[in-house]
C-alpha cells in the first residue's frame, strides 16, 4: 500500500493513551513472570511495523534479536532492510527444465527457518503428466519415485506468486499482511491475529499457517533474518514465500535460495523493471503463461517452456 | 445510577430463584460450559493444531457454525416484520423475544470466532483506531462492524424496554420503535455481509456464486424462526407468558415459503453446475456424490436435504402445521437440516479440493467437538438468564416494589407446567 494512505493510520497519540490504560488494567489482573514480564508486554503492545517510528524499530528489533540469539544459542539479526528504488521483482519457472527433484523446496525451508515438524513447505512441486498439461485437477501432489523425473510427466513449483492484485493482503481485517513496494508480500507476525481470511483468498495455496508450536532445531536455525522475511515465527500466524527478502534485498543482492540451489537452471529471477534483466528477456522472446490468469491476481510469477 | 443498580441486584436475586427443572439445566448447561473451557484451554496451549484443520481446510467447525448462527441472529428479528403486519399483539414483546435470541446468537458468533483465531489476545488489533481495522477493503471488518453494531443495538433495545418495565413506566415507543426497526436492515446487512465474506473470494469458485446472499437469507428465514418457534412453545408451556396460535401458525407458514425459495435457489446453483460441468463442478461433487473416493459430507448433505424436503411438506400442509407433534418436529427438522447445509455443507467444500486441487478430508477433532460444545451451552445459558429475567418482566411478575427500592417476584418457579388456558395444545379435529 501507498505512503498515503500509511499516514492515515497514524493516530498515535490516542493509541497511547488507550494503550497505557489498557497496560495499567490488564497488568493489575494477570502479571507473567517476574523476568518475562517487560518483554511479554512490549510485545503485546508492539505496534503495526509501518507504524513504528525509527526509535521504535531499534527497540523492537533489540528485543527480538536478544530473545531469538539466546533460543538459538548464536548471534541472530534481524534485518529490516528497505525496498530498493527501481527495483520489482520477477521470477521466471522453466517447466521444460524442471526434473521435480524438490531441492528448492528444503533449501526454502533451510534458508527460510520454516518449522520441520509440524512440517511447513513454501514450495509445492506439482507432478502432471504430459498428455494432459497443465491440469492441477489431475497433479500429484506427494509423488514419491527412486528417481525423477518420470517418464510421461512433467513438474511444476508452486509458491507465492507475489500477485500485484493480491487477494491476500485485500482480505486482512488488520492489514497484518501487504504489498511492498518492490512488489514482495510480506507478513508481520507480530501483528497477524492469526484469523486465515487470507489463505482463504489465496489462489495459489501459498499461505502457511503454524498450526502448532514451530519446530525448529536450534542447530539448522539461519541466522541471517529479516523481520519481514525468514524470523522465527511463533505458533498461530501465517507465513509465506518472501523471495527471500532477506538475500534479495540487500546490495550486492543475492539470489532466492530456491534459484541458487536449482540443478538445472529452472529457475530464473530478476528486476522487472530493468529492461536489460534476463527475467524481461525471457517474458519477451519465451512462451510464457501465468497461473490462474483468469483471476486477475496478476502474478509476477511466470512459467515458461525455454525449449 | 442508583436504579440502574437495584434493577441489576435485582435480576440477580431472580435467576437465582427456579424450580427443579430450571435448576437441573443451568447446571447441565454449566457443566458443559466448563468442559468447552479446559478444552479451550488445552488448545490454547497446544495452538490450533489440535484441531482437524490444516492449510487445505484452513477454516472448519467453527467458523461454520459462526456462519450458521449469524443466521440465526438475524433471523429472530427479522420476526419483528410478520409480529408487526399482522399485529400479533404488542410487538415490543415478539421484539424483546426474538432480540434476546439475537443477542445470545451473537454473542455464540463472537466466541466462536475468537476460538478460531491464532492470537485472539491481540484483538485489539481491530479496533480502528487503536488497532488497524482494514476498513472498508476486508468484508472481515465490514463482520467485526456490523455484528457488534447489531449486538450494541439489540441490546439497548432490549433493556431499554425491560429496564422500563421493570419500573412500571411504559417504554416510550417514539424511541424504541425507530430502533427496532432499524434492527432490521441491521439484520439483513449481519447476513448480507457474512454472506460476502466467502462470496467476493476469486479463488473459491463454490463461494464465487452471485445468488449465495439470497441463499443465506433464505435459509435464515427456516433456522431462526425453527428456533423461535421452538421456544415460543415451551415458554407456552412452562411459563406464563402467552402467545396466540395465530401467530405461531403464521411463522410456520412463512418458514415453508423460505424453505421453498431456499429449495430453488439450491436447486438453480446445482443446475448450473452440473450443466455446464466445469472444473468447478468439483466441490459440488465432492459434497453431493463424493470425489476421487473422498465422501465425508455426503451422508451429511443427504441428511439434510431429506429433512429440509420433510420440513418443507410439514409446514405447508395446513394439517401438520397445526398438530403441535409435527409442528415440533418440522422445527428440529429444519433447524438441523440448515445447520448442516449453512455450516459445514457450506464452508467445508469451499476448501476440497484446494486451490491446488488437493483433496483433505476435513471432520471435527474432539477439541473443536467439546469446543463447539461449550459454545452452544453459553449460548443457551445466555438466553436462557435473559428470558428469566425478561418473561417475568414482561408478564408484570418482576417489577420494582412498593417501596421503590427492593423487587418484587411474583414468579418464583419459573420453568413449571403452566394449565392450559384456551386449549392451546389442541389436536387436530376435522
Ligand atoms: S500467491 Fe497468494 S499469498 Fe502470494 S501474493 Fe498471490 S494471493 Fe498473496
Ligand atoms: S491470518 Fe493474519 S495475515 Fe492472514 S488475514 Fe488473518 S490477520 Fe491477516
């Protein structure tokens, strides 16, 4: 959403009043634990990421590093790097490449911090057979072979297609979820009430919820983080594909973990708005097609056959 | 400021008077009251992963029967309009009856919600202002609007004309009467916007049908009513209160032609479906015929399109409608059969197959069962202290004493089998 219309929603000072008395109240009833007790109620009363002023990011951001450093026994940060003027981003998918390996999808979860158990993927690999194309009334989606790819079939990876209509982020009651400007749809778990409005308006399955406590092995935990991005989410709010907000943004930027990592060069991803970048090049001269077109969600997320 | 609390420390003294079955049903309703608690607190600790939902069915139980009893809210007003064409009486009676069950029904929609949400501790999230309520772009914050607007008002409506009572003024109806009939669109727009709330999803073709509105209104105009009726017999019954026949034959009447025009506008969506046999046919089938093997709502469906059909015929047939047997028997047939279609038989195969054709059976966990549970009973316990204080109230039996400071009870038992008058438990003679 546009600068404008953030302005709007600054209303601190009757927040505070009205958050001071709420804090008095509530704290007289129920006080967490003594230690504990500072951090739940910062947390509790933390406000809208968009909202927080400079000197309240610092705050926020000191809090969550302390508290994720000391869980995961390493030095964490927890980046809130900007958008980059000039900069959307596109991703293109080479289904004549794509062998359905889904190493993209554990060095998501690798990279991203999602919970291993209960098991969270951002990418769905979608096995469809040849003679019938691209019909997800007929994909598999939990095929399992020694080896892949199988004969007569195809793949194709499913994840956010960072929609420049999003339903999603339209839907939220809270505005817990939203468009960024260099066209990522990101999440702020400390403000998402956890309601799943938006995986309801998701065309493209691509919304996670945690379900349960989230499982992270301390050890596997990257460190690297951005608050919009791979954090540590607690149980109860929904998660998504950043592309990887957290490499991408920063400059010199780094690729999504998924397009790093894949075996046969499927993936591609790059600046829309640079007429010079690969991504351009192929919506240009490939046949390309986006998913569920139809519904006007626009993605910026485009298969293509290269050969 | 002083009356207001002697009214209040009265109503108290009240509902803690009863007979025997009054007492045994608040403790059955408390009890399970309590098991719906330790069973909210276990999924408070866990997360909601206690329940059968997951990212393919990502809204269950819960949420459909929030969706079912924003029907019946608006329903028990929308009474209102046939008590005041035909002018059953005082309709500011029919009102505080039918706005009582609105104000539990809401008050069941709003916990139901809570307990379907990740974080209900950060509700404040949406109170505009101080949270970021996305307002007017979610049909979400159109709900958390109209609904607390809709209790606000049949709240106020209600003890405006009790309170009154209560002190042996007559409610000046130049203020509630403009209220009451604001209640109405309120009503509707409950519905309407609940309704919209699955209609404006692109991604949910079983959602995405234009005639869904009219179709949630219509079988409101069967639940609500089925239930009101329920209760205008046994308040009939057990307390003082009275209610004509004429008025009860006449919501019968006007279930039947809300379940018929419920029939057809099920009957036009089915049509289209299957004629043009799309691949949005699938949800459908997954609920009617069952898909790929997976048939979990199938029996369901069945079940209530057997008793909405049943019902249809009782109320229409002037004879059944009138025998109080079948007349009862229509109501549960009705109610349940719209609960299954308006509940899971509406929100479930939104969600089979998901948007990327996946197929998980979804069934309520024992958590959302006990839950669920724990719910109804707060609703029922809700109404249930409510009427205890209304009908006395209304029947003059519970009013401020002489010396204008204590109350007076002059129903001490309420729930006893009350003679009947004027025959009103007649059987059909022809
Ligand atoms: S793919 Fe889904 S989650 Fe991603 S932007 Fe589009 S609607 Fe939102
Ligand atoms: S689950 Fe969170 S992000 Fe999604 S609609 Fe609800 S509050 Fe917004």
């Amino acid at each position: 959403m546009s600068d404008t219309t953030k302005n709007e929603y600054i209303q601190h000072k009757s927040r505070r009043k009205f958050l001071k008395g709420l804090a008095a109240g509530v704290g007289l009833i129920a006080m967490p634990g003594k230690d504990a007790s500072a951090s739940v109620w910062e947390e509790f009363f933390q406000k809208h990421f968009r909202e927080l002023s400079k000197d309240e990011l610092k705050v926020v951001i000191g809090r969550l590093e302390k508290e994720y450093s000391k869980k995961f026994a390493k030095q964490v940060t927890v980046k809130t790097t900007p958008p980059i003027e000039g900069v959307l981003y596109g991703y293109g998918l080479d289904l004549s490449r794509c062998i359905g390996c889904r190493r993209c999808v554990y060095a998501c979860v690798k990279e991203n911090n999602q919970s291993r158990d209960p098991q969270i993927h951002w990418i769905r690999v979608l096995q469809l057979d040849k003679e019938k194309g691209v019909d997800l009334s007929h994909a598999e989606h939990y095929y399992n072979p020694e080896k892949v790819p199988e004969k007569g079939h195809f793949y194709m990876p499913v994840q956010c297609q960072q929609c420049e209509k999003p339903p999603c982020t339209k839907v939220c009651p809270v505005q817990a979820t939203w468009k960024e400007n260099d066209g990522i749809v990101v999440v702020d778990y400390n403000w998402c009430i956890g309601c799943r409005y938006c995986m309801a308006a998701c065309p493209y399955g691509a919304r996670h919820f945690n379900w349960g406590k989230p499982g992270l092995p301390v050890a596997e935990m990257n460190p690297v983080t951005h608050y919009l991005g791979n954090r540590p989410r607690p149980k109860g709010v929904v998660e998504k594909c950043t592309f990887c907000i957290q490499r991408t943004r920063e400059q010199p930027g780094r690729y999504p973990a998924c397009e790093e990592i894949c075996p046969v060069g499927a993936r591609k991803f790059g600046n829309l708005l640079d007429p010079n970048s690969e991504i351009r090049y192929l919506i240009e001269n490939k046949r390309v097609f986006k998913l569920k077109d139809d519904l006007n969600t626009q993605p910026k997320f485009f298969y293509f056959y290269a050969t | 400021m002083k009356n207001i609390w002697n009214f209040f420390a009265g109503t108290l003294v009240l509902i803690s008077k009863g007979s025997k079955a009054y007492y045994c049903w608040v403790l059955f309703l408390l009890v399970l009251m309590a098991i719906g608690a330790s069973a909210y607190v276990h999924q408070l600790n866990e997360g909601l992963i206690v329940t059968a939902m997951r990212d393919q069915v990502s809204w269950g139980f819960y949420i459909s029967n929030f969706t079912f009893m924003v029907g019946v809210a608006a329903a028990a007003v929308l009474l209102v309009i046939p008590a005041y064409v035909y002018g059953w009486g005082p309709i500011k009676e029919f009102a505080v009856l039918g706005e009582l069950l609105a104000v539990s029904a809401i008050v069941m929609c709003l916990l139901f919600v809570t307990v379907d949400i990740g974080h209900p501790e950060r509700f404040w999230h949406l109170i505009p202002k101080i949270g970021l309520l996305n307002f007017p772009q979610s049909l979400l914050a159109w709900d958390v609007v109209v609904l607390n607007t809709y209790l606000v008002l049949n709240l106020t409506i209600s003890i405006y004309i009790l309170y009154n009572l209560y002190y042996k003024r007559e409610p000046n109806h130049h203020f509630y009467t403009p209220l009451v009939l604001l209640s109405i669109p309120s009503a509707i727009s409950i519905h309407t916007v609940t309704a919209f709330l699955y209609n404006g999803l692109g991604a949910r073709p079983f959602w995405n049908s234009s005639i869904l509105v009219p179709r949630f209104l219509a079988s409101a105009f069967c639940s609500g009513p089925a239930f009101m009726l329920l209760i205008f017999l046994l308040v009939r019954k057990y307390t003082k209160f009275k209610i004509k026949d004429e008025a009860i034959q006449k919501v019968a009447e006007i279930m039947a032609y809300a379940m018929f025009i419920n029939l057809l506008l099920l009957g036009a969506e089915l049509f289209k479906e299957y004629y043009t046999d799309t691949i949005h046919l699938a949800s459908v089938q997954y609920l009617f015929q069952g898909l790929h093997g997976h048939s979990a709502l199938v029996p369901y469906i069945w079940t209530a399109m057997i008793f909405n059909v049943t019902a249809f015929f009782l109320f229409l047939i002037p004879a059944t409608r009138r025998n109080n047997i079948t007349l009862v028997i229509g109501c549960i047939l009705v109610f349940v059969g719209v609960y299954i279609e308006k509940g899971m038989g509406l929100v479930i195969p939104g969600f089979i197959p998901d948007t990327l054709h996946e197929i998980y059976e979804y069934s309520p966990s024992g958590t959302e069962l006990l839950l669920a549970m724990g719910i109804w009973a707060t609703g029922l316990f809700v109404y249930t202290m409510l009427l205890r204080v209304a009908i006395p109230i209304l029947n003059r039996d519970f009013h401020v004493a002489d010396d204008g400071v204590g109350s007076y009870i002059g129903d001490q038992m309420f729930l006893i089998q009350q003679k009947p008058e004027e025959e009103p438990e007649s059987v059909e003679t022809h």
